[in-house]
C-alpha cells in the first residue's frame, strides 16, 4: 500500500468504524486522523492496520481494534495537563495517542522486546517527546509518583487495589473485567468516598500478565 493509500485507509476507519460506535470527541477524532497507525503493526499485518480487527504483534499480545482504542481515548477525558500511566504498551500506538492528548506518558511493557520496539517506532515517528516506555511487570512496578489517569490495555480478573494507589484523588482509570464471553469495559473513578465503577462497553481482551483468574480445581 502506498502512504496515500494508508491515509484513505485511516480515513475510512475513523469514519466508518470508530465514529459510529460513539466516539465523537472532536480531539480523540483528530488523533486517530493524525497518527500513522500502520507504522506501529508488524510487517506481516500492515495491511490491517486500519481494518476492525485485533492485530497480533508476539507474546499472545494483540493490538486493540481501532473501535475500543477511540472508547478507550474518549473514557479517560484526557486534559493537555493530565498525567498517564498506560499499562501494557504493546505496540506503542496507544502511547504515541495517549501522547497526543496529554502532558506526560509513563507506560509499562512487560515483554522487553515489545518495549524496545514500541520505543524504536515512537522514536521514528517523532512522537516519543513526553512518552516514555519502561520494560517492567506492572504487579511489582513501584511507582514514585500518581497519575491523572491509567490505561489497563488488557484485561484483568479482578480490579487491582495497588494501581487504585497510583491515581491521584479525582483521578480515572480504564480497565476491562471479567471473564470471557463477559467481559466489560469500565471506568473506576477515584472519588473521595471511594472507587466509583462506570461501566463503559463489553468488549473481551486477552488477561494482563499476572492478572488472569486462578483457575479453579475440578474434583
């Protein structure tokens, strides 16, 4: 495919794909019109880029459908001056949108090669300015400091109670939950008086590393 072709591609998905499943933030509109998502899916998939599938890139990861990144986006509300932590960078094109929309971006990948290369393909994208990618297991990750708002881009069996400590008070966080068929898609507020669960979607995603359910003994 030539780059023209790419941009009609990228056209055609915003406006026929993520548009009409309720993403209509003008700014998370704009960013998915921008950025070259084909430059961030392995060789082998590039001409899936822009088409309504998840897109393998190694280690069971999958790159999110176009359709739950834009719902993703739109969830966490991201002001120019919020603070993110994404986790799961998996290919970088999140990062590089989380980076569009927000001041700074800390984001953890587990599998340090999928880091090296999320890392290599922001670089060449020059959109690695405020993203910044740590090789590391977000269960035994000590973060030094809070976040306007965290991006769980896999999925989880239960919530988390130590990531709920990286959210500063008014602070939002993004997460699938469940077990598949039935997983959902919600946003955990940090309010004064407690977690607050927006639910969002149904959507189903492979589990986080170290988050699946424990499986249960048959007798």
């Amino acid at each position: 495919m030539t780059v023209s072709d790419y941009a009609k591609a990228r056209e055609n998905m915003v406006e026929q794909q993520v548009r009409p499943w309720d993403v209509l933030d003008v700014r998370v509109l704009d960013v998915l019109s921008q950025l070259p998502r084909d430059a961030f899916v392995p060789a082998p998939y590039r001409a899936l880029a822009y088409a309504d599938l998840a897109v393998p890139i190694g280690h069971g990861e999958l790159m999110l459908k176009p359709v739950v990144e834009g719902r993703m986006l739109q969830a966490l509300a991201l002001a120019p001056t919020d603070d993110v932590l994404e986790i799961g960078t998996g290919s970088g094109f999140l990062s590089a949108c989380l980076g569009r929309l927000a001041r700074d971006v800390v984001s953890l990948e587990i599998h340090p090669d999928l880091a090296e290369s999320a890392r290599a393909r922001l670089a060449e994208s020059g959109l690695d300015g405020n993203v910044h990618i740590e090789s590391a297991d977000a269960f035994r990750y000590q973060a030094t400091r809070q976040f306007d708002a965290i991006c769980v881009s896999a999925a989880v069996d239960a919530l988390p109670q130590h990531f709920m400590q990286w959210l500063r008070p008014g602070g939002r966080m993004f997460l699938v939950q469940g077990r598949a068929p039935a997983m959902k898609a919600v946003l955990v507020h940090n309010d004064v008086n407690g977690p607050r669960i927006e639910s969002l979607f149904e959507t189903v995603l492979p589990y986080l590393a170290g988050a699946a359910p424990t499986p249960e003994f048959q007798f």
